[in-house]
C-alpha cells in the first residue's frame, strides 16, 4: 500500500454540486459530491435495458467517467453481456485468474481455492493507474462488480485526469506539450511479485504480448474531446526523448500534480455495487485491507482506441 491510499476524503467539489439530478424512465442518475461520478439508482440489470435507457448511461458515463449501479445482483454472464453494451472486452494476460467459464472476468481477490491456489489477483491497483495504458489501444473502461467485501477497508480512490490536466501550471503544460511516454506492463512486476508470491513468473509468451507502448502524455478524449493526462506511477517508464533524470523529475512531478486530494473520489464499497469507469479520463489505486479478511470482486475491461495526441495554441493553452 502507498502513502497515497491514506489521503483525506476530498471536499466537495461544485461543478459535480451544481448539476441537477436527472431521472429517466425509472432510474435516477445522481451526481456525487466529488470531482467525478455518479450514481445510478433503481436500475435493475436484470432486466433488459433499452437503446434509450443505454443511451442515457453513456452520456452520463461521458460526463461523470464512473458510474456507479447499487445493490445489482447479477450473474457472471449478465456482467458480461452488460459490458459488451460498450464495446470489445479484453482478454487478462493472467489468465489463472480467470472466473472459470468466463474468460472475460478477471478475479480481483485475495480467497485461495481448495488447492490453496489464488483465486485472483489480490494485489490488483496497489499503484496508481489507468487499466492497460501498456497496449497499443488502452482500455475505454472498466466494470467491478463486489462479490464479497471486508468489513474494514477496500475503498478504491479514482483521480479526474481531465482536471489535473486542467489545473496544471501553465509551465509545466508547456513542458508536457508533444511530449509522448512509455507505458509497460513489467515495469514493476517483479517488484509486486517479489512482495506478492500470488503472481505467477510471466511465460515469454505472456511477456510478448504485454510489449511497451508509446502513448502521448496528454490525450484528447476519444468521445467527449477533452485533454486528460495520461501517466500514471505504476504503468509509465519514462518520458521519450529526454535524459533519463529529466524524464524522472518531470514524472514525478505530474505524478504528485494528478493524484492531488482536490481531484480525487473515495468509493465506499456498498454490497453488490457495480462500478463502470473510463479509464481514458481517470486512474485509480486500491487502498488495500488487512489480510485477514476476505474480498472478491469481478472485473471486465472494455477494449479502448489509439490513443490521439492534445495539442496547445500558441498561447499554451488547450
């Protein structure tokens, strides 16, 4: 766990304060009291969903970047079928960690099978990050559902990149500009496994498939055409084309600017929440909970575009 998983609830933000809640054919959509997200409540998944109704929830997926379904009890399969609304799932390079029969699901767990065996990956969001920024085509978003929650813990922190590309100073914007980075799904593998014997030694033929993208450091949104940044602590390398200690300090600082409390919403898991985030417009960091105690949720990704490079004005603004 990093020193950022204890960071202060953040204040209210009012962009997502002023904005009405709207209802629409017997669900509600309720924006949080956050710099993101919004509720969705009295919507049942187990129902069908109509193109209407499925419209209505991604523009508020556009505008809020997580969405956040109460109390759904569905089945692995209607999770699935749900998240193929939104497009193309991903198929986890871990794919021990599997739902059996469901090869879309990653197992984000810390239980043992009956062999002893992790069930999923329970180490999953110890830094933060942006789900596959390493592919070539990063996620649009992802789906978690809760199967089994802790008593204490577990919260997960969502950080607004659009915001934190906003609010950077106009020095380092213009020092970020044109710039691109590399994004690799080994850069701290090791390091995770070394602290974590539940990851499995990578085969050469994983390690092919995860090879290292070169993404831009600021993106524009593929659907809703806002700049975000895109570089996060636990997928990025470097910055290319400059010295190893200037690529460093310039991480590090967009690092510390983008996970700022002022851009970030606390999920206080509820019992079977469903959470849907874009993963083009925010990072995220699970806060961890004590060993002891059991959680067990269910993850699909949504397969993402290339991501296209923000460019400024000559005055150096967006």
């Amino acid at each position: 766990m990093t020193a950022l998983a204890h960071r202060p609830r953040p204040a209210a933000a009012t962009r997502a304060a002023t904005i009405a809640p709207v209802v629409t054919h017997g669900f509600e959509i309720r924006p949080l009291d956050a710099p993101l997200g919004a509720e969705v409540l009295g919507l049942d998944l187990n129902r069908p969903l109509s193109d209407g109704d499925f419209a209505r929830l991604h523009r508020a997926h556009l505008d809020h970047h997580l969405l956040v379904f109460r109390d759904q009890r569905i089945t692995p399969a209607q999770h699935v079928a749900f998240s193929r609304r939104w497009g193309e799932l991903e198929i986890h390079v871990l794919r021990n960690f599997q739902l059996p029969g469901h090869p879309e699901i990653l197992q984000v767990s810390n239980l043992r099978g009956v062999d002893g065996e992790p069930l999923g990956l329970g180490d999953a969001g110890r830094y933060w990050h942006s789900d596959l920024s390493y592919k070539d085509a990063p996620s649009l978003g992802s789906l978690l559902h809760a199967q089994e929650l802790p008593d204490e813990g577990g919260d997960t922190l969502f950080a607004n990149q659009h915001l934190a590309y906003e609010q950077l100073p106009l020095a380092l914007r213009r020092a970020v500009a044109g710039r691109r980075a590399e994004h690799s799904y080994l850069a701290r593998y090791e390091e995770l496994r070394a602290r974590n014997p539940w990851r499995p030694k990578l085969t050469p033929e994983q390690i092919a498939e995860v090879k290292p993208a070169i993404h831009p450091v600021v993106h524009r949104h593929a659907e809703n055409g806002r700049a975000a940044l895109f570089v996060s602590e636990h997928f990025t390398t470097r910055i290319v084309d400059l010295p190893e200690d200037e690529s460093r300090d310039l991480l590090n600082q967009l690092f510390d600017h983008s996970t700022r409390p002022r851009l970030v919403y606390r999920h206080r898991w509820q019992p079977h929440d469903l959470i849907f985030w874009d993963n083009r417009s925010l990072m995220h960091l699970a806060t961890g909970c004590p060993d002891h105690l059991r959680r067990h949720l269910y993850r699909t990704t949504v397969r993402g575009s290339v991501p296209v490079a923000h460019h400024l004005d000559g005055s150096g603004h967006p």
